[in-house]
C-alpha cells in the first residue's frame, strides 16, 4: 500500500535523523510496517543517487556465520577479522567511493558474525545503516548495543491510529472512505498495516469493500481469505491442545472473566496463552477480564471452527455464564447468541431478554434474528414485540405488516394492545408515509381501550403524529394532555417529549426545547427498547435551536447525541460478543450525521457537513426513508451543495428530493420550499428564489410554524428583499433565540439603503455563529456604500465579506456574487445574464422567469451594451463569481 500516513511521517524522521548519526533502528510489533519504512527510506536514498543494499535475516539462516549477507558477499574465508574486513570492502563496492545506506531486516535473527559485521559499518563513515527489529521478541545484546551504545538512533514505529488507516484507505482507495467503516476495520486490524492490506484486499475482490454514492463502505461481514489466515496463525504460532481450547473459548465468548476461564478450560494453558501473548487480561470494576490479543485471532479461529465443536463450546460457555453470580446485560446476550447456535435448549426468558438488550444497542439485525428464536421459543407479546421493532428499524416494510397482525393477535389486555397500536402507528405514520391510516388507527384504538391511562397513551402518540403533519399547536396540546399523567409509561413520555419538542421548535418556543428534551431523554434511558428515540428527539432539538439561532448549543446537543449513540452501539471497542459480528450498524451512524450536518451547515461549515451527509447516504442505502430521515438528510444535502456553488449535484439531490417527500412530515414543508429557492437562487433564478422564499413564509404562517416563517423570511432578506422588516419585528417579540431580531435588523437596514446598519447586522450574525448571512448582510452593505460612492467602506464591507465567505468554506450566494462582481446592470439584467452564464437558453430563461424570448433578448442587449460586449462567453467571464 502506498501514500501510509504514519510510514512518510516516519521516513521524513528516519531520514532527518540520518543526518546527525550513523543510522536508525527502527523497532515495531509484527505487521506495522517497519520493513517497508526501511525499504521507502532506501528508496528514497537511490533516487538521491546513494548506494544502497538490503539485507534480510532470518531464522533459517542465523546457524550460518554470515548467513544473512551470504547473497552479498561472494567469499567469506576463515579469518574472522578477515572475514569483516571483506564484508565491509563488498558492501562499500558498489559506492565507488561514496556512500552507501546498507537496510538490515530483522536484524533480532542475525548471527553473531553478522552481528560484528553491521558493528563494523556502524563505525564507517561512508555507511548508513537502516536496521528493523521486532519488538516483543528476544533481541541479543549485541543488537540493542547498536542504540543502547549511540551508534544507531532507535525509533519506535507505532501500529496505525484510527485517523491514519482512515487516511491511508482513502489514498489506497481513491476516495473518501465512511467513518464507521474506517474504525470498523481500523479495530480489526489494531494498526497492523500488513493485516490492513490483506483484509482491504479479501474485501475489495468480495464486493464487501465498494462505493455507495461515491463513498467507499464496508458491509462489516468479514471473510477470512486464505492469505489473511496464514499471518494471523503464524502470528499464533503453533497451538497445543489445551491451548487452543483457551484460544477457541474466547474466539466464541470474549471477553471472559478470568475464573469462569479457568473452569472452562485450564489455569496452566491460560497462564500459558497471556505468556505468548495470546491472550489480554484487564482488570476492571468486575475483576479480572481476559481477552483475545487481537480480533483477527478469533475471526480466524471462528473461521476453522467445525461445526459440532463450536456448538459444544458454545453450550459450556452459555452455561458457564449462565451460573455467574454477576452476570450483566452484556452477559445475557452473550448468553443468547451463544445459545443459538448451541447443543442447549432454548429458554424464552433468555432470548427475549436478549433481543431487548439488542435493540439498545442498535444491532437491530441481531434483534431481529434472536427476537424470531424467541418467538419461536414461545416468548409471546414481548418477543414479537421486538422483532416488529427491529424489523421497522431496518425498513423491511413489507415484514413488519406481517409481524404486526401476529402481534395484535398476541395482544390480551389493554397495555398490549395499546403498545400493538402504537407499533402500528409508526408503521403508518413514519415508515410507509401513510398518516391518515396512523391516525384512524389511533381513533379505533381509543374508542376500544378502557380507562384514561391507556387514552393517554395514545394521545402522546397523537402528539408526534399531530407536530409532523405540521400542527406544532394541536401537538403541543396533545403533548402537555399526555406528559400531565404521572404514571405515563416511559416509552409514552418518550414519544410525547418528540413531539413537543418538534412542535416547540416550530412555533418558535426555543427556551423550553432543554426541558422538553431532558425529560424525553430521561425516559428513553429507563427502557432499553426506547435508546433509538434519543436521536429524532437530539434531532428535533437541533432544528428548533437552529432555526431560533443558538447555533452553538445546536452543535452541542448534536455531537453529544454523537457521541452517546456512538458508546451505546459500539461501547469501548469492536470487539466481538461470541461469533457475532462487531457491534456496529451503519443506520444508527447514519441518523446522528444527520443531526451533526444540520447543525454543521447553519454555522457554515460547508464541506464538514457535507461529508457528513456523504456518510450519512450511504448508511442510509437500503433503508427506505428511513422513518423520515432520508428527507431530512436529502434536504440538507440539497442546500450545501447548492452554497458550495456544485450546481449540477445540488439539481441531482434535489430531483431526488422531490421523489422522497415525506407524507409525515409537513411540518418541513418550508425548507422544503427554501431548500428550492436556494438551488434557483444560487443559479442566478433570484426573482424566483424570492418568490419561493416567501411561499415558504406564507405556508409557516398559515400554520403557526413562526420558527419557519423567520427563516424563510430572512431568507429573502439575505436574497435582496427588505420588504418584511415589520413581520420580522413583530415575529422577534413572539419568538425565542436572536435569529428573528437579527433579521429585523438586516431587512431595516436593507430597505433603507443603510450600508452602517448593514455591517453591524452582519456583526450580530457572526456573533451568534450564522456566519452564512453575516457574509451577506456584509456583501449587501458593499453594494450601498459603492452605490452612493462610498468606495472605502465598499471595499472594506466587501472584503469582510469574502472572509466571512472563506470560512463558510467559499460559499455562493447573490449577494456575494453583486458584491464581488459590482455591474452596473439592474436587478434583472443581472438576472437573465447569470442564467445565460449557466448555459440556458434565451427560450429557457424566459420559461424560467416567466416572460417573453423577446423580453430576455431585451435584457441581453442592455447588459451587453453596458459591459461593451455582446459575446454571451464574455458576459458570463464578467458575470461570474471569482
């Protein structure tokens, strides 16, 4: 592999180093890559025109006096002073005079005489030695004399971070690679470089390794190729019986606690496997904990196992576990995967407890396939309750119809049925888009329950179904009906909270979006089939901080949903729980990116949240709409690749769009609406950017989204139209966070030509981090101050302008493109010019701004006569953001 982030930060080192000194030692665990730093650092000395020879020791050969350099040197003779004297002269031979960089491999295998000799060029000052030695192995005193003694400068070549195999796959791949993949495979691998390449190799001919939307993605579902088992067992080394029952016992049940180890298998070969470092032992707050010492150990074993033996194991681990005075959630399902594929019978009890403990996690697929065991087990209501869950969670739409007619036909009291409703209402509602359904569900469920604790059930239902549709009053209602009920169930306030919280941020109540969530939070945490919630109720609290302008609590919440979803899914590593495969599911990552991004792109960071959106479309792959979120991530999408000035991707994400609008989801009819009006704004469409700017204004109103409504307003703002500065006042009055005055602010001073209280409107942008208008409002101010002849402060208010612009990763926006190209064109000169310069026709642009070819032809005349030229190439050179 080339372009290893890690191996040319240790060259440029080794090669500085070389300077001051005779040589380096360069010392490394199996597999990190120190033989191929030694050899690029040759390399790179043969192009600078040095002499080089290599020179690799090996077990084999270490019983020969100079069985290392035999290929070099062509007599040896008796003398050993001789002997050295000539081994010197050969190597120096091909300098002619000069110097030579002499590569030792392995240099922990040399014989004692080869050992004398590289003493011998380590002295010479014509000679650089470049020498490799395995750490964890014996090294003979003559060897680390080499650095111990001055002679050699020693650097440690560490195994790979997780960001350097990310980066290192990127170059190997050609394109960006998912973060999940990337530490999937980076804690797989554990930094060894040789195994990297093996497994990148195994994958990439499987298809396992491939491109999804232009973002490379690993499915996770390891194979092991013959090439990748070879390293890994001689890596092992030879396994004796006892041993490899240690070895087989954790490769299906890591890690173990050290006792029930011992009473598996055997104290001596335990204690034998940690000496041949085989095996890890931590000690935590439960004792002592034993593990594989690198995953691949049992994936490869795993891979050997026969099938009667892997059963067998896994029963004794099961019941091993099974009688552990403190077994954790972790155990049980250990216990239950184990048990699945075991010589024991199944217990319902176990395996549905197990299937709930799964989808905590967010392993859904393991959720599902334990959950069926235990229904088959006859774990009932609860079994196929899980599995209905698991099932929506991997958008299998059309299996989860099927499951929820056994699960009501399951169901036997008044909780059941109302917990079977409300699977069926997300079913309806989020899932396969068909609300009207959801909610006559809902009415049915109602007019047959019995008493108000089950009604208040459904109305917390009622609340998120009531905020999607775009009803942000009537949820609110329904929600504080719901949460007033002390003894509301966990899974009900969790489903309350969403919706207030999603009706809070639209109707503009951002100061009560942090207890709304906590409590949310709170009852999620109480039940470990409701862990998926925290991410809509993060994101819906993000869109409500964004949209009132607390940018920077937006971005917090949203990388602390991060974060707590990444320890809940992936816990402190990737390891393996029994012969499952790692804890991981890219649908989960897939949903926080999309909270990240959205927080990412309101402060402007352009490029960072459309990486994240990258992502996020590829763990999205096969996941229908993601109860809702596909549209919300295409919705972002969409507007950063049209601020980054990607026209024809922001067109292509957005004809996707449109095919994926969310029936549930009218609430974001508006960005929506701005989502169109930023591609056609950024086209040069501004008339009609406007026109959909203030649609998107006129639809928020008519349903008391006034969250929405500022938004969309200020987006004409920002668009040129100064038009609203009276709503905006009067919505600043009514709604929380600084966004709505600071867009009062901005329309005022707009409409009164005012390039003063432009500027400072664009330092109350930046100030609460929308750092997107404050680059406009400035761009704005420009254009009046050069307007009334103003140049200095024009050229101030445009240079900050263009910074602003800058660390929005180089946005494009109308206002920039004015400011930085002042024309003296109209309005709508400017218009039919920029729309020309993007390729349309005369007969085009007409369509698009709704008048006559003849009118276009008009307008083209006119600016052509103004910039002294008709050639349309020209216009659009001049017309053009630098």
């Amino acid at each position: 592999m080339t372009g290893r982030v890690e191996e040319l930060r240790s060259i440029d080192q080794a090669t500085r180093l070389l300077g001051g000194s005779k040589g380096v030692v360069l010392a490394g665990t199996s597999g990190v890559g120190k033989t191929r730093l030694a050899q690029e650092t040759l390399a790179r000395a043969a192009e600078q025109g040095i002499a080089t020879r290599w020179v690799v020791a090996t077990a084999s050969a270490r019983g020969l006096p100079l069985g290392a350099f035999a290929g070099l040197l062509a007599t040896v003779g008796d003398d050993p002073a001789q002997v050295l004297r000539f081994g010197v002269d050969s190597l120096l031979a091909p300098a002619a005079g000069g110097r030579v960089m002499v590569g030792v491999d392995d240099a922990h295998l040399l014989d004692e005489l080869s050992v004398l000799l590289v003493h011998q060029l380590a002295l010479h000052n014509a000679v650089t030695l470049v020498v490799t030695v395995r750490t964890g192995e014996p090294v003979p005193d003559a060897v680390s004399a080499l650095w111990k003694d001055g002679y050699l400068t020693r650097l440690d070549v560490r195994p790979l971070s997780e960001p350097d195999t990310g980066a290192l796959l990127t170059a190997v791949l050609g394109g960006p690679v998912d973060s999940g993949s990337v530490a999937r495979i980076a804690a797989l691998t554990r930094g060894n470089a040789l195994f990297l390449r093996h497994l990148v190799t195994g994958e990439l001919e499987a298809g396992r390794l491939r491109t999804v939307g232009g973002v490379w993605w690993w499915s996770g579902n390891l194979a092991i190729t013959p090439g990748l088992a070879e390293l890994v067992e001689a890596r092992m080394g030879r396994l004796s019986e006892r041993v490899r029952d240690v070895v087989d016992v954790l490769a299906l049940g890591e890690p173990l606690d050290a006792g029930l180890l011992t009473e598996i298998t055997d104290a001596a070969a335990v204690e034998e496997a940690e000496v041949r470092g085989l095996v890890g032992v931590d000690r935590d707050d439960r004792g002592l904990r034993i593990r594989l010492a690198h995953p691949l150990y049992g994936e490869v074993r795993r891979a050997g196992m026969g099938t009667l033996r892997g059963r067998r194991l896994r029963g004794r681990i099961a019941t091993a576990l099974a009688g552990s005075a403190a077994a954790s959630a972790d155990d049980v399902l250990r216990r239950a995967v184990l048990s699945l594929d075991s010589d024991l019978e199944p217990d319902p009890a176990l395996l549905t407890a197990a299937a709930g403990y799964a989808v905590q996690l967010s392993d859904l697929p393991l959720a599902e396939r334990i959950g069926r065991a235990a229904v088959a087990a006859g774990g009932g209501f609860q079994a196929q309750m899980t599995v209905v869950g698991a099932l929506s969670g991997l958008s299998l739409y059309t299996e989860v119809e099927t499951e929820l007619a056994a699960l009501t036909a399951l169901a036997r009291t008044d909780t059941e049925r109302v917990r079977a409703t409300v699977a069926q209402a997300h079913h309806l509602m989020w899932l396969v888009g068909r609300p009207a359904e959801a909610a006559a569900a809902l009415d049915t469920a109602e007019a047959r329950v019995c008493g108000d604790d089950a009604r208040r059930q459904l109305i917390a239902v009622r609340a998120y179904l009531e905020a999607g549709m775009g009803q942000p009053a009537r949820a609110a209602q329904a929600a504080a009906t719901a949460l007033a009920w002390p003894g509301l169930p966990a899974e009900s306030v969790t489903l309350a909270s969403c919706g207030l919280v999603a009706a809070l941020a639209a109707l503009g109540r951002a100061d009560e979006l942090g207890p709304a969530a906590a409590g949310g939070r709170t009852a999620a945490a109480r039940s470990p089939e409701l862990a998926f919630l925290r991410v809509p109720l993060a994101g819906w609290q993000v869109h409500g901080l964004r949209l009132a302008g607390y940018l920077d609590e937006a971005l917090d919440v949203a990388r602390e949903c991060q974060g707590t979803t990444r320890d809940a899914v992936f816990g402190d590593d990737f390891t393996s729980i029994g012969d499952r495969p790692a804890r991981s599911f890219s649908w989960v990552s897939a949903l926080t990116n999309v909270v990240v991004a959205e927080a990412e792109l309101a402060r402007g960071r352009v490029t960072a949240a459309l990486r994240l959106l990258r992502e996020a479309r590829v763990g999205l792959e096969g996941a229908g709409n993601a109860g809702g979120f596909l549209y919300f991530c295409l919705l972002t999408t969409t507007r950063g690749l049209a601020l980054s000035g990607d026209l024809v991707a922001a067109r292509r994400s957005l004809a996707e769009l449109e095919t994926q609008q969310h029936p549930a989801m009218l609430v974001l009819h508006p960005e929506l609406l701005l989502t169109r009006a930023w591609v056609a704004a950024v086209e040069g469409a501004v008339s009609e950017a406007l026109a959909l700017a203030h649609e998107a204004a006129e639809v928020a109103a008519s349903r008391g989204q006034l969250a929405h409504e500022v938004l969309a307003l200020h987006a004409a703002v920002c668009l040129g139209d100064g038009s609203a500065a009276d709503r905006l006042a009067d919505l600043a009055t009514r709604v929380d966070g600084p966004r709505a005055s600071a867009a009062a602010a901005q329309a005022a001073a707009l409409a009164a030509e005012d390039g003063d209280a432009l500027l400072a409107s664009s330092a109350q942008l930046e100030e609460f981090g929308d750092l997107l208008a404050a680059a406009d409002s400035a761009a704005q101010a420009a254009v009046v101050y050069l307007r009334r002849d103003h140049t200095t402060q024009s050229k101030a208010a445009a240079v900050r302008a263009h910074r602003l612009a800058q660390a929005c990763d180089g946005v494009r926006t109308p206002a920039l493109a004015v400011a930085a190209r002042p024309l003296s064109l109209t309005s709508r000169e400017r218009e039919v010019v920029t729309l020309a310069a993007h390729g349309l026709s005369n007969r085009e642009i007409a369509d698009r701004l709704v008048v006559s070819v003849r009118t276009v032809e008009g307008h083209l005349y006119r600016a052509g006569a103004k910039l002294g030229t008709s050639n349309r190439a020209q216009l659009a050179t001049l017309i053009q953001y630098p």
